[in-house]
C-alpha cells in the first residue's frame, strides 16, 4: 500500500475525492488518513481532497440545474427518500444546509437540490466548499494528533 500511495497519492485522493461527491458511495477520509500517516503534506493532502470533493459536488450541482430524472436517479442513485430529506433541510434552513453536503447519505442530494432550486453558484460554492474543507480539515487535525499521540 505504501508504494501505491508513493505512486499515486494525490492523484487517487484527487479522484476518490471526487467520486465520494458524486457516483459511489465510497469515502475518501480513509486515503487521506493513509497518506498523513504516510507522512504527507498535510495541507497539500487537505487541498487535494478538498478540491476534488467540492469538484464533485458541482457535479451533483450541474445534474440538478440541468440533468432530468435519469441524470439524478439513475446516474447519482438519489432516490426520492433522499431527495425529499434534502428538500426538507432546504425548506427548514434555506441555502445556509449546503454547509453540510460534507455529510454522508444527504450531502450529495443537497447539492443536486441546491442545482433543481437553482442557488446561486457563488452562493453554492463558498458553502459547499467551506463545509468540505472544514471536515478533512478535522480529519487531518484528529489524524496527526492520533499520531503525535502514539509516537510519545
């Protein structure tokens, strides 16, 4: 594992990242974990995944405010229970629930949300974006303090 992530770190992290916001139900904490372990830059690893999950929101995003029925449940697999959650956050908290696309099962209907209800896109992305760093951010901090930890 240590020579796949010497190899292809970032990029992998780049791509888990992204598809973590948008196709598969798959996290990407767990590469970035590996990577900080591995000794990697720590905001480099943060920047990486931050950028690549906030890419795959805009994807969600653009399936909302352009894509159809199959686009958002076929393709995304959002189905309507999960929609209506998303739909009922937004009723509840307005576009301020974007904040939280970083969490499992609804952050990825919220941001197809924020495209169906056509949020503004510099709206959806300072959110969006400051959610999701705000959580590897976390990750990253409570990693190199696990470390630190077990090192002394």
């Amino acid at each position: 594992m240590h020579e796949t992530i010497a190899n292809y770190g970032y990029p992998a992290l780049f791509l888990l990242s992204f598809l973590a916001a948008t196709l598969f139900p798959i996290g990407s904490e767990w590469l970035l974990v590996a990577m900080l372990v591995q000794r990697h830059d720590p905001l480099m690893v943060v920047c990486v995944a931050t950028a690549g999950n906030y890419l795959g929101a805009c994807t969600s995003y653009a399936a909302g405010l352009y894509g159809g029925r199959f686009i958002t449940e076929r393709l995304l697999r959002i189905s309507d229970r999960e929609r209506l959650r998303a739909e009922q956050l937004f009723a509840k908290y307005g576009s301020w629930s974007l904040f939280f696309t970083w969490l499992p099962i609804i952050g990825d209907p919220l941001c197809l949300v924020g495209g169906l209800l056509k949020i503004r896109f510099l709206k959806f992305s300072i959110l969006v974006a400051t959610g999701k760093l705000g959580r590897y951010a976390v990750v990253t901090w409570l990693t190199l303090k696990g470390v630190q930890t077990v090192a002394s």
